[in-house]
C-alpha cells in the first residue's frame, strides 16, 4: 500500500497564479537555449557591454544588456546614457516571432501574440550571489504583457500582488528553458528573483554555470 500509493500522489498541486501569469516549464529545447546562449554573448561583447546597473548609488548583483532600447534606472534610451553613450542593438526579428509564440503558449490563445510587438529585451546575468529585490516592471508606457525566458542555472521566482512588495506573493522555481508571462491583471505584478541554485543547468543548455534571463517588452515610446 505505502509503495502503490506514495505520499508522492497525495502532495497538493501547486496554487494557481493570479489572473494573467502563466508559467510554461522547459518551453525552450536545449537546442534553442544553446543557440540563444550564443546570441547573448555576441550581445555582451558591445556596442553597449553588459553591466550592473545602479540604483540609488549601489550596483545591482545582476548585470544587464539591452536590445532595443537601454533601461536603466528608471528610464529608457536609445543609447546607453549611463555606460559609454553608444546606441544598444537593435532588437532582433526573431525575438519579436518567439515573443508572440510565448505568448500563444502560455495562454492557449492562437491569436495572444497577434498585436505583441516587443522592441525591448532586458537581458539579465545572475551568477551564484546574484538576487533582484521585489520590484514592478513600470518604466513602460504600454500594459502589453512582459514576456520571460530563462536559461541555466534554476531559481526562485518571487511573483506577488499589484499593491505591495510584500505578501500574498507565491515562490515558483523557474528552471532553464522556462517561460513566464505576466499581462493583464498581473503585469504590475510586484516580482523578484531571492535565490538562485547553483549547479543546477542541465547540461546543453549552453550554460555552465549562472543563469540568463530575458525579459522582453513593448516600451511603448517613439524614436
Ligand atoms: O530574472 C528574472 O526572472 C526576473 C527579471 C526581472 O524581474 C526584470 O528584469 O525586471
């Protein structure tokens, strides 16, 4: 009886997130993950190299490079204002297709990717250490939904509420290759990354070690 029916069957699904969140697990093949992996370190090499950004004086753990447009705190620019002034990639064609495919498969909507342009891509690197405190995904003037992916190293995902940087808020392990969605109800979401587990990419994603993550968004701003 105890091997038939294991404590295994018993354990509670996981709760539902809040009204537009979506998480799809391993949505990108290792194939995808390596080939982007490869893509991110062209990136990292310039026009703009990547970098922690700085928030009220202090570096962020997490180091960023853009596509499309520069965010930095709190604010978005052609050209890389506060790191060496050079204008940031274009944001690439097959990363707006692959955005409106997340967003088909994280809603089962044929048509959710049909109006989605993004033209920015926050393209984030946590190593071992690295965290990012709660925080809304605000300096965009359009509510279009944010689209993320993940690669390497798996993490605790902090999703929480549209009010407040504390609870309710769920933890979600998001693994490499993971998709995460948040639009609607959810896209002033308060958000947040507490852990990561080093150790844990699966071997072929392209990564040994750390995790990237790429949010994509429409910035809604003209120029
Ligand atoms: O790394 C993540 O999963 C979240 C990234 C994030 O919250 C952001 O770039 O604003």
């Amino acid at each position: 009886m105890s091997t038939l029916f294991g404590d295994e069957l018993f354990a509670s699904p996981p709760p539902a997130l809040p009204a537009g969140a979506h998480h799809v697990p391993g949505w990108l093949t290792l194939e995808q993950q390596r080939w982007i992996v490869e893509r991110f370190h062209e990136w990292t090499q310039g026009p703009v190299p990547i970098r922690a950004a700085k928030i009220r004086g202090h570096e962020m753990s997490v180091r960023t490079v853009c596509l499309g447009w520069h965010w930095r705190p709190y604010a978005y620019s052609r050209e890389a204002v506060d790191v060496n002034g050079n204008r940031v990639l274009d944001f690439p064609d097959w990363m707006v297709r692959l955005g409106r495919k997340a967003l088909v498969a994280a809603t089962g909507d044929p048509h959710a990717g049909d109006d989605f342009t993004p033209d920015t891509a926050l393209v984030n690197f946590y190593d071992d250490t690295a965290k990012m405190g709660m925080h809304q995904d605000k300096d965009e003037e359009s509510l279009a939904p944010v689209v993320s992916l993940s690669i390497g190293d798996a993490c605790r995902f902090r999703f929480g509420n549209t009010e407040t940087r504390t609870k309710p808020y769920q933890d979600i392990e998001l693994g490499s290759g993971d998709l995460f969605v948040f639009g609607g109800p959810s896209r002033l979401a308060y958000h947040g990354v507490t852990k990561v587990h080093p150790g844990t990419a699966p071997d072929g994603c392209g990564l040994e070690t750390g995790r990237i993550n790429i949010t994509m968004r429409v910035t809604g701003l003209d120029g």
